[in-house]
C-alpha cells in the first residue's frame, strides 16, 4: 500500500484531521508510543473529556486504533489504516515526541492510573 492512490477529498480530509496541532501531536506520539487517555490528559494539560474527544475523531477516521486492558484504553497509530503510508509522510519529519512521555514517565505519572 505504500504508493496507494486516492482522491483529493479523501487526502483533504486526512489533512484537515491532522491539521488541528494537537490531534497531529498526539498522533506523533502513538507512532512512538502507546498510551492511555490519562497520560494524554497529563501531557497536554487538558480536561479527560478534551482529550477523548481528540481521540474519539482520530479513532473513528481509522488513524489510530484502540486496545483495551481492564478498565483502561491504549491508544496506537493504527497500521491497517488504508492510507496509513500516507499519514507516515505526513510525521516523518516532525520532530519525535518520545521526550514527552519520558518527562512523563519520570514524573511518575506515565503508568500511575493504568496500574491493575
């Protein structure tokens, strides 16, 4: 699927998705890193129903894909995604966000809600 052709209203739509900063961060991040709506809600600062809403939008596009463990949902980028490479060249340039969840994990608040 790497040179997967498809029509303009179809890349406009991944590209509006993505131009909003932070759903284009947070997809940064889970192409390094998988994470939970908590550590979300810590590394952006933001209210958990802010960051679901985020992630509701890039889950129900097919961006990135959700796993369940207990009570608690990790987020991924989602690699079956059918524009998947196309969502690729859109990152690949952008500097990587491990930093953020490594700040994070040394604060102690990378696991902490996650925790069974």
């Amino acid at each position: 699927m790497a040179n997967k052709t498809f029509d303009l209203g179809t890349a406009a739509g991944i590209l509006k998705l993505l131009g909003d900063k932070t759903r284009l961060t947070m997809v940064k991040i889970v192409s390094e890193n998988e994470c939970c709506v908590c550590e979300f809600v810590d590394l952006f600062d933001m209210s958990q129903p802010a960051v679901s809403q985020h992630l509701r939008k890039l889950r129900d596009s097919g961006i990135v894909k959700e796993r369940r463990k207990g009570q608690w949902i990790y987020y991924s980028l989602n690699t079956s995604y059918p524009y998947y490479s196309f969502v690729l060249q859109i990152i690949k340039d952008l500097p990587s966000q491990h930093y953020r969840v490594e700040e994070l994990e040394a604060q102690g608040n990378r696991v902490t809600c996650c925790d069974e």
